[in-house]
C-alpha cells in the first residue's frame, strides 16, 4: 500500500516533469556590460538555419524588419532594417537585444524572444513558452552576425 | 459661414476628450479606406461592384421576413428601415439599461429576435446577422459616428481605452503600440491603418466575406499571440465601444472594402 502511494507520487511527479518541460525551463543567461557572450546552448548557431527563421514568418522577425532579402516583397519597416547588424552589433549584443530588448528600452515593440513569464492574456499555445527557443536564437544571432556591409 | 464653422470646431474641442500621449488628434484622423489601394476604394464606392452590398440585399430581405413564434419581421415594428435606421449604427454600441452595460448593434439585433420575435438565436457572424447588421448600418452611410457620446458609458469608454493601451499576448503588444504610434508603416508589407472602424461590417478581401469589427480585433489579438475574447464578450463591446468614440464625428462607410 505504502509502496503504491510511492509510485503514484513518483508518477505523478515525472507528469507534472514531463508538462513544464521547455514551458518554464529556460536556459539561465548572464549579462555581461550590453550583451549576453556565452551562447545559450553552449555552442554556435547554424549560419543557414539562423537565415531560414529570419525569413519565417513564424518568427516574426521581418514583420518589422527588413534586410537583404530579394526573395521576399513582405517585409515590414516598422523597425530598422538589418543590412550591416553585424557591423553595428557584437554577436553578444545581438544575443541580449533578441533575448529581451524591452532591457534597453522599456517602450520599444520589439518582443522580448527568449521570455516566458510576465505576459498579459498569452494565448493557450504560446502560454509558458518562449518566442523562440535557446537553439532559435542562436541560429539567428550567428545569421546576423554574417550581415556586414 | 464662417462663424459656423467656429462653432462646429469649437464643440468638437469641447467634446473631445484630452488626448493621452501617441494618440490621433481628431484633424489627423484617417479611414482605412485611405490606406488600401485604389482598386480596393473603386470596389467599395461602385454599388455593384462591392461585395458587401450583396449581404445589404440580403439583410434587406431579411428585415421584411417574418420569423419566430411571434410571426413578426424587423418591419413591422421599425417599417421602413430606410427612415427608422438612419443614424442608429452611427450610435452603437449602445447603453442598454436592462443590462446596465452597453451592447453592439449585433447584440441590439438578437436581442429584438429573443424578445419580439421569439425567434431562434443568430450565431455571430452567421451570414444573416451580418447582412442585418450590414443593411441596418448602410442606412448611417455617410452619418457622423456619435458613438459613446451617452454619459451612462463613459466608464466603458475608459474601459476599452485602457485595454487598447494594454500590452498583451506572447508578442507584448497593445493596439495603440501599431495603430497610433506606426500607422502608415507596414506590417510585412501591408499598411497598418489607424484602426477607425468607420465600415463595418466591412467586406474583407482576406475573408472573401463580410465580417464584424469584433472578427477583426480578434484576429488582432490572435496575431499578437493573445487568447482572444469571446465573441460578445464585454472587453470587446468596451474595445468596440472606445474605437467608435475615437473615431467620433467621421463619416460611417458600411459597407467598407478592405484587403
């Protein structure tokens, strides 16, 4: 009886594992002057995969953004556009200003990507979850990085 | 002529609440008609060629035909609706105080149907409420929006104007963060308007139908990556009830093509 009561508790605590497992885990990061140096997955993003996530629109990156994309016309220009980031920005800088930019400028409309907590109303398949995951970011940060004039 | 026209801008300036920072100042106010282009504008100024006009005739039918228990049409309480609807979208939502909250001129329609007509309900955005709603509308073509103008709502009005200013959804973004501070920039290439809802329901390319102005902000807010309200839900009557006080004075459109 007592050993069902252990396994039960046990089971029930690698579902309740299993639920919050990429909803409230994020990769813990450190700050360093502007920028974030160490990667957040411990190694460099994929410089192609990093271009492909900048062009889907389910990262919403050129909703607002614009760059040096000749195969796409819907590009938004509500935000600067991101020809030459790497001249402006360190890969470091990159990775806090992706991460969460409101950091710089609480009124900016630049979502705060790598953020799971502190939302208002967030829809059911987004609650708990970052915009993009730890890998996504990395990706996109070595993409851009590559993007001097 | 002149001293007219000094009166008319000096009860606009009376009427007109203070403007918070970011937003519009009434002389700066734009449709969304002047944001699409010029074959979208031609599609909604020719009669026959704007689609929504096809569910005005629809609704137009609608207002002559009995239905319900009661056996009784739109008609034969309000006649002609040419007459009777004049102005009355131009002034919706609406306080209604059996409620004691306001109501959308499709909340206004069900409830006529539940109560005079005993009739079965019209889901929203069922193609019949929306051609009743679009026909009733189309008789305030061309009136000014008077919207909220009723004392007993300006706590509604407060209220749909803090939910604007309210960031939200995954993104973090409030409506007045696009539609009054990046109007005329654009959202992946399409214009971000200024969110007048000068036409609903509007005919909507995207939908290929017509549609309320609540299908709109809750697409709004899916994008934002926000859990929408219900359809008839009192954030949206309060949201819907703000945009049309902010909008207060500009001619309604019904029905407005949009792409």
């Amino acid at each position: 009886m007592a050993r069902s009561k252990v396994y039960i508790a046990v089971l029930l605590a690698s579902v309740i594992h299993v639920a919050n497992a990429g909803a409230d885990e994020l990769v813990p990061y450190e700050i360093t002057g502007d920028g974030i140096t160490t990667s957040l997955t411990g190694a460099p993003g994929d410089v192609a995969r990093g271009r492909t996530l900048v062009l889907a629109r389910t990262t919403t990156c050129i909703l607002c953004h614009s760059g040096p994309f000749p195969e796409t016309r819907f590009q938004g220009d509500l935000a600067p556009d991101l020809t030459g980031a790497g001249n402006r920005w360190t890969v470091s800088q990159l990775r806090l200003r992706l991460v969460d930019a409101s950091r710089f400028n609480p009124d900016t409309i630049m979502p705060s990507y790598y953020r799971n907590k502190g939302f208002v109303r967030v829809g059911r398949n987004y609650a708990g979850n970052p915009i993009l995951s730890a890998a996504e970011i990395e990706d996109i940060v070595a993409y851009l990085a590559t993007l001097r004039d | 002529m002149i001293w007219w026209r000094a009166i008319a801008v000096a009860a606009l300036v009376a009427t007109t609440p203070a403007l918070l920072a970011g937003e519009i100042p009434p002389d700066a106010r734009r449709s969304g008609y002047s944001f699409v282009s010029p074959d979208t504008r031609a599609m909604q100024d020719d009669d026959t060629s704007n689609p929504g006009m096809l569910f005005v005739l629809d609704g137009e039918a609608l207002w002559g035909k009995k239905v319900g228990s009661a056996d009784k049409a739109c008609a034969d309480c309000h006649g002609d609706a040419r007459s009777s609807m004049k102005g009355v979208a131009a002034r919706y939502p609406a306080f209604e105080k059996a409620l004691g909250r306001p109501i959308t001129l499709d909340q206004r329609i069900k409830l006529c149907r539940a109560n005079h007509q005993q009739a079965s309900p019209l889901p929203y955005e069922s193609r019949d409420i929306l051609a009743l709603s679009a026909f009733v509308a189309h008789q305030s073509r061309g009136f000014p929006i008077t919207a909220g103008d009723d004392p007993q709502l300006s706590a509604f009005v407060a209220q749909g104007r803090s939910l604007f200013m309210q960031r939200e959804g995954q993104l973090n973004l409030a409506c007045t963060n696009c539609h009054d501070d990046n109007f005329d920039k654009h959202l992946a290439g399409s214009p971000i308007t200024q969110a007048q809802p000068t036409g609903y329901p509007i005919y909507r390319l995207e939908w290929q139908t017509l549609g309320s102005l609540e299908r709109r902000l809750r697409s709004c807010m899916t994008g934002v990556r926000a859990q929408a309200y219900d359809y008839g839900a009192p954030e949206l009557v309060a949201l819907e009830l703000y945009l049309m006080s902010r909008a207060r004075g500009m001619p309604m459109e019904t029905p407005a093509v949009r792409p």
